[in-house]
C-alpha cells in the first residue's frame, strides 16, 4: 500500500499524519490535518443515536429482520434530524453544524410533528423556519480538537477508593472492632493489637 505522511508542528512537538489521499494538489495537507479533528464526530454520532434519539437500551426487535428494520429507522431519523440542524446552522454565516445541540433538535422535532399533520405546504415552511430558529437559539460553545493516543487500554489493577475514612478517627455509635484472628496474630509479630472500643458522642 502506498501512503502519505504529513508532517506537522503540535505545540512543541512534531507530529505525523498517514493518509492514503495523495494528490497534495486535490488534498492539502492543511485541510486534511485540519479535518484531522473530525474522526471524533462518529463517536459522536453513535452516542446520539443510542442515548439521545434511541431508547438506551436493548433493542426491542427479536427477529433479525426486526433488527434490521429498527436500526435503518434509527439511521434515517439520525440522518434526518442531521440534516435539519445543518440547514438551521446554514442561515446563520460562519456557525459550524456542530454547534446546533442535537438534543435540542430532537425535542423540537418531537414537539412539532404532531401539530403538522394535515398542514399546508405554506404552514409546513412557515413552521420550519421557526422550528430552525428555535434550534439555533443558543448554540453550543466550539468544540476542542481531541488527541487520543493509540494505546492499549488496560483496567486498573488496584480499585480506587472513592470514600476514604480517617484511620485515627472513630464515627459515634460504632465500634472499631478487630476480630480475635488478627488480634493473635498482631501479638505474634510483635505489633500491639487494637481493643474493642465505643465512641462516646460529645454532648
């Protein structure tokens, strides 16, 4: 296989990009380090059409054909939903696609399909319009350009504590208690062993 590779300045460092579109006449190397960034929105995407259009959870088809059928519903709403933020976005100069929520889309499409049917076709542009002002009312803050490196991944070999308690400190009304076990064992190894005492609450 025959690649390119773009050499290009990321803070202090210098970083490399491997891509297999080679014209540098028909592909930039500005652009596609540019469009570097973008790989990130189908994660994005797949986050969208699971937990904010989706039901967030299983499928509920149990036939493969059902299956299938559900996901394309899925896709083509995405997709259409999509396309009505891109064409809001479009009426205002200089705002990326991006910026429009998709949450915020989603609602308003929700809320103004069951008040168009059996409307004109004047009616439907007229609510359109407004449906698309609505959702580019407040538009979301420009997204960072994300770097994650490629690297396994490995799950943490010692779980974290999230709730730590003072070893010195005793909570009223409990007992600091050490089973009989490790008392004899601390003896064994020389070390004092703790006695079973009772906090007193101050009055």
């Amino acid at each position: 296989m025959i690649y390119r590779v773009i050499a290009f300045a990321k803070g202090d460092k210098v970083a490399h990009l491997g891509t297999t579109l080679l014209d540098p006449e028909q592909y930039p190397a500005a652009e596609l380090v540019a469009l570097y960034g973008e790989r990130w929105e189908i994660e994005l995407a797949f986050d969208e059409i699971k937990n904010d259009l989706g039901p967030g959870g299983p499928i509920r088809s149990r036939t493969p054909e059902g299956v299938r059928q559900e996901l394309w519903a899925y896709l083509a709403v995405h997709h259409a939903i999509r396309k009505f933020a891109h064409t809001a976005a479009l009426a205002r100069p200089a705002v990326d696609a991006d910026r429009v929520s998709y949450l915020k889309c989603v609602r308003v499409v929700r809320r103004s399909i069951p008040s168009q049917l059996g409307a004109t076709t004047a009616k439907l542009t007229r609510s359109f319009a407004e449906a698309g002002r609505e959702a580019r009312s407040r538009l979301l803050p420009t997204r960072r350009n994300r770097d994650c490196p490629r690297a396994i991944k490995k799950p943490n070999r010692w779980p974290v504590l999230r709730t730590r308690v003072r070893r010195d400190t005793v909570q009223p009304g409990r007992w600091a208690h050490n089973p009989t076990s490790k008392a004899k064992s601390s003896r064994r190894a020389g070390r004092p062993a703790l006695k079973e005492t009772q906090a007193v609450s101050p009055p």
